[in-house]
C-alpha cells in the first residue's frame, strides 16, 4: 500500500523503472505492467490537486509532543489545508503551532464549541477530534 503522503514519488518512480524496462525487449512486459500500475496513482495525485479540503483540529493540548505533532501530519495527510484552533490565549502553543510544517494555519481566537457560522466562515470541509471529544453545540 502507498501511503497518502507519498502518492506522487511511487508514481514517479513506477514511471522511470517501468520506461526503462520497457525499452529492454526482455523487460518489456514487466515495464508495462510497472507503466500501468502508475495510472491509478496519477488519477489520485490530480484528483488531490483538484478537490480541495479543509481540516480543522482542535488545539487544546496540554503540551507539544511527539503524539500531537504525528497527529497533525496524519490529519494534514487527509486533506491539502490544515488549520488548528486554539480556544485559550497560550502564545507559546500558538507559535509552535505556527512553525510546524504540517499546519497552514493557525486561529487564535476559536470558539470553545464549533458551531456552523464558525465553520462556513473559515471554509471549513471537514472536523478532526481525538475519541470521546465533543465538539458542537
């Protein structure tokens, strides 16, 4: 299985092995099988640049770790715009929040509890929680 993040390097790289062996007169059907499985993997890369989607994560943690920065790139992995919401004024969780390469956006001022006029205001497509974490009003 190719993961999420990685559809358009195994897709390149299908391509360049499967050109090259089909230049082989040996290789060449191995070199088609390799060109064709790269077709499906070129229709998810266009499909993911076509269709945007907006993720919103809720930034109430207690700290920056390991397990909150690998949820953020898990949740960056399903959509093309990540955007975490803090709810409370911690200036230093905002600032890591910005520096970190997974995350677009930052909005300082969330509301505690989503509402729709929240979401459509911010194009918001789709909420991420962690389990049990109840999120609108």
């Amino acid at each position: 299985a190719v993961k999420a993040d990685h559809v358009g390097k195994a897709k390149q790289t299908f391509e360049m092995v499967g050109t090259a062996l089909f230049m082989l007169p040996w290789f060449r059907y191995i070199g088609f099988a390799l060109l064709f499985l790269a077709v499906p993997l070129a229709y998810e890369s266009v499909r993911r640049k076509v269709n945007q989607r907006v993720l919103y994560v809720n930034g109430k943690v207690e700290k920056l770790d390991h397990k909150t920065l690998k949820f953020w790139m898990q949740a960056k992995a399903m959509g093309s715009k990540l955007i975490i919401g803090f709810a409370d004024k911690k200036t230093d969780m905002i600032l890591n929040a910005c520096a970190c390469s997974c995350v677009d956006e930052v909005v300082a001022e969330a509301p505690e509890k989503l509402d729709l006029m929240f979401l459509e205001k911010q194009n918001i497509n789709y909420v991420i929680t962690s389990a049990g974490e109840p999120q609108f009003v």
